[in-house]
C-alpha cells in the first residue's frame, strides 16, 4: 500500500498532464462551458442559475465525458494492456485517471465560476465556495462511477463518444429546461433525481447560500454507489 | 523460467493451439515461427497472462501466467504485436520517463534512445513518429526497466534494414548479459541471427523444438555438391544421382560427408567444388508444407 500510493501520486500526475495535451478534452472541459455560461447569460437566464449548471457540466465533461472516453481510447490503442504488463496495478492506474478527472473538472469548475464572478457579475465569497467542495465531491463520484462504467463498456473511443453524448445530452437538455420550467409534468417528476441536475441545484444553493437540501445530495450518493459497484465489477475483469 | 504445458486455445470453432509444450531457461533465446494464424501471438499472450488457455497451464518464474503479480512483472518486457500501447501525446523521452517511473530501476532514457537510434528524436510526440521509430519507441519502453525475461512480437516488422540491424545488436547484446527472450518473427534471417532454440508452430501445433541447425537437418533436404569433372567416369554409387550439365554435374545428397569421401577416393580431377547446404527458410518451407511433426527434435537446455 506504502509503495502504491506514490506511484498513484506520480500516475495521477502524468494523467493530468497527459489530459491537457489532448485538444478536444481541454475545450469541452474548459472552453465550451464558458461559451454555454454566455449563450445563457445573452439569453437572460439569472447568472447564478446558468453559473451553478454550467459549473455542474463542467464537471461532466472531465468526469464522465472524460473518463468514459480516456479509458475507451486506452483500451483501443493497446494502453491498458501495456499498463497490465507493467508492474503498476491496474487499479492504480484507473484510480489515477480518475483522481486527474476529478481535480481538471474542479478547476474548469473554479475557472466557469471565475468567469462568472469577473465576465457576468456572479456574486461568490470565497466561504461560499470552499462551501461547494462536498456537493462537487458527491457529483463528481456519481459522474466518475458512471465515467467508469461507460469507459469499461465501451470497445473503441468512438463507442464511448457515442454513448457518453447519447446519455449526457438528453441529461443536459432536461435540465436546461428544468431551469427555465419548461418541462412537460412527466419530465418535470424524474429530473430532480438526475444526477446533472441534482449536482447544479446543489450548486445553485450553495452558491445562493441556502445550505444543502438532503435530496439531491442522497441523490448523487446514489448514483455514485451505483456507478462505482458497477464499475468495480466490470473492471474487476481483464479490460 | 518459462514453462507451458499442453496449451490449448480454442476461439468457439478455430483451435489456435494444440497441445503446445516447451520450457525455456535462463539465457535463452528462443524464436517461434510459424505461418500466419499459426498460434505465435497466442501462445505469447497466455504466457504473458493476457490470454486465458482453454486448457493446459503456463508458468512465467515459477508462477502460473494468469497470477503474474507486479512482483514478477518487474523482470518482464513485451512488445506487442498488434497496437503499439504508447500514449500519443506524449514525447519519445517522457514515454520512457513515464514507463521507467515503474521499475526500481529503470534504465536512463538517453542511454535506450542512443542504443535504438531515437535519440534526434527523444522530444517528438509518439503521435508525429514514422511507424518504424514507433516500434523501435516500443522496444525501447520494453527494454527500460531492465527485464530478464523480454516477449517480443514481431519487433521489427516494418523496420528499415538499417534499424532491423540495430535492433538485432542490441538484442545479440542483451542475450550476452543473460537476458531471456521469446520472440516471434516471419524473417528466417532474424531467426538465424537471435535464436538458439526454434519453436516451429503450424495451425496450433508444436512441430519442432530445436536449435535451427537441427532443424535443418530434420528437414530432410539434401545439401548440393557441385563440381566440374575432366575425364573419368564418375563412381557408380554417384552418377545414378548426379545430374550432368556439359561439364559441370550436381549432386542432392543426404551424407555429404559419404559423398564428399567417395568423390575424394574415386581419383577424378575436380574442379569449382562447392557444398550448398539447406538454409533455414528451406527446412522452414519443408516443415511447414510437408506438416511433419519431428518427433525427435532435441530441445534445448
């Protein structure tokens, strides 16, 4: 365990770096949600509304987008099975992919914000943000539980790609709309217990500082307990 | 240090493997050939635990193939054959960095990229190398954390001459160090110049398992004498086999050593006396067409 865990650090690392030096990732995980942040804000949504959602797909596109493709396209050019041919554990290196999802979407989340604060007039005290890192952390296990799940199934990059916009574009549109209250009462009933929605209510409130509502917090532990159980049996297996 | 035992492999109605056993020791250099869709792939993927046997069992140092834990991968190098496994975004150096960081004791970077011929090319990204200084990046991340034991999938396939030598030095020069390699190839050339011991595999069989000169004399070809003759009648047990071309006649025989001796004794005045014998290719082609199990192949070690 002593030994692994600066490995882990070192493998965090590199994944980070390696992360940034892929084009598209850096602009769907740090450029598009701050052009989503201004549509919005062009079309009059309330900028604490479009900056708590906004922030919640910023963390979607690193943590579930990101990963589910990362490990797809590893998988598809022979990495993982160089990584199990090496002598760092498989489990550290799929950790430090994560880790490195988790901390780049906390700071496309940090960057959305900043924008928010600097470009739109976002009112946001610093308590205020050290107040969200615990619902980040609840969105971020369900997006990278089901980010692992995602990339575990998915046989080339371009599947995964598929399957990460087939599921992340529907959540995304309801809960755009869910926003602006423009959903029939069916769709209205089932977005709260979603996890993209769940993650920019918990924002939303946070940033508002109305203090957490149980639901969408349970909510995302739910997701994320899926997510991970799942994850942990597909990757249990050789990939 | 390596040992399979009666491997077999089924993909639902293809049996790739049947029944394959060898051992290999410490030291040495064994080559697998065989003809596509032979079964060398597969069977350095169950020893190499990435492949899961049907049916017979594998041991990498002692320890069964599907088990190999971190502790007995830090002795292992592979090169794959089919995806190169390197992450595209980054350098030629980092790579090595990031793979070295694995091992307790990597081989410095500069000193692999030198030996392979990459080091004019250590900043460039893995994305913008030629398919040849890929395979060589490939090795190279094979060769970083000082391996006894080295798999290698047809390493120079692609290669230019140039490099195909470099990496045969380099390989020549590990095996002198006590390095142990399995490596499969369809070059006879490379066959000749890395191994000790062939593995000849065709549709999942072991055919052979011997030192390539044994397996050219297995092959049941004959070695040509050639020579040009003034005068005299050949010797009877020769002229029923020898075939005439003006002066010059050719011999197939099966016992040079016999044929060369009657010829010395029977007092002719040769000339141009050459000996050609069998090459490897030919007893691979021999093996391979005629499908003969050689049963008394002497493995080595």
């Amino acid at each position: 365990m002593f030994r692994t865990l600066p490995l882990l650090a070192r493998e965090t690392l590199w994944q980070a770096r390696i992360y940034l030096r892929d084009r598209a990732a850096v602009f769907f995980t740090f450029a598009f949600p701050i052009l989503v942040l201004f549509f919005w804000s062009w079309q009059g949504t309330n900028v604490l509304t479009a900056a708590a959602f906004v922030a919640a797909l910023a963390l979607a596109m690193a943590g579930y987008a990101g990963l589910a493709m990362g490990i797809a396209a590893a998988r598809e050019e022979g990495l993982l099975k160089r990584i199990r041919s090496t002598p760092l554990p498989m489990f550290a290196h799929i950790t430090a992919r994560a880790l490195a999802a988790g901390v780049l979407g906390a700071l496309a989340v940090g960057l959305t914000l900043g924008v928010g604060v600097t470009a739109l007039g976002l009112p946001l005290a610093v308590g205020k943000a050290m107040g969200l890192l615990p619902g980040l952390l609840a969105g971020f296990i369900a997006l990278g539980g089901w980010g692992l799940v995602v990339g575990s199934l998915a046989k080339t990059a371009a599947a995964a790609s598929y399957l990460a916009n087939l599921t992340l574009f529907p959540l995304f549109l309801l809960s755009a709309a869910a926003q602006r209250g423009m959903l029939p009462d069916w769709a209205a009933a089932i977005t709260p217990w979603l996890p993209l929605q769940s993650l920019s209510i918990l924002i939303q409130q946070t940033l508002a500082g109305e203090g957490w509502s149980l639901l969408p917090l349970l909510t995302l532990l739910v997701w994320g307990g899926l997510g991970l159980v799942l994850a942990a049996w597909r990757l249990s297996r050789p990939l | 240090m390596v040992e399979a035992a009666s491997l077999e492999k089924r993909y639902g109605s293809v049996h790739a493997l049947r029944g394959v056993s060898f051992r290999l020791e410490p030291g040495e250099r064994a080559v697998v050939l065989g003809p596509n869709g032979s079964g060398k792939t597969t069977t350095l993927e169950i020893l190499g635990g990435f492949l899961q046997p049907s049916s017979g069992r594998a041991w990498v140092f002692g320890v069964e193939s599907t088990r190999l834990s971190p502790r007995e991968r830090r002795y292992m190098g592979f090169v794959f054959q089919d995806k190169p496994g390197l992450y595209p975004e980054l350098s030629v150096r980092e790579t090595l960095e990031l793979f070295g960081g694995y091992y307790p004791s990597p081989i410095p970077p500069v000193q692999l990229l030198e030996g392979l011929g990459l080091a004019e090319r250590q900043n460039r990204r893995v994305r913008h190398l030629s398919g040849g200084e890929r395979r060589r990046l490939e090795l190279a991340v094979a060769l970083v954390g000082r391996p006894r034991l080295v798999f290698l999938d047809e390493p120079t396939t692609g290669l230019d001459p140039e490099a195909r030598q470099r990496i045969w030095g380099l390989l020549a020069g590990l095996a002198q160090n006590g390095m142990t390699f399995i490596l499969t190839t369809h070059s006879l050339e490379e066959a000749e110049r890395l191994g000790q011991r062939v593995l000849l595999l065709k549709d999942g069989e072991l055919l052979f398992d011997g030192p390539p000169q044994t397996m050219i004399a297995r092959s049941g070809l004959p070695h040509r004498i050639s020579f040009r003759k003034f005068g005299e009648h050949l010797p009877p047990s020769l002229a029923s086999r020898a075939v005439a071309d003006g002066e010059r006649f050719t011999l197939n025989s099966l016992r040079p050593e016999e044929d060369l001796l009657a010829l010395r004794e029977s007092g002719l005045d040769l000339a141009d006396l050459q000996v050609r014998s069998p090459t490897l290719e030919e007893a691979y082609l021999a093996l391979v067409r005629g499908g003969v199990r050689v049963q008394d192949a002497t493995p080595a070690g």
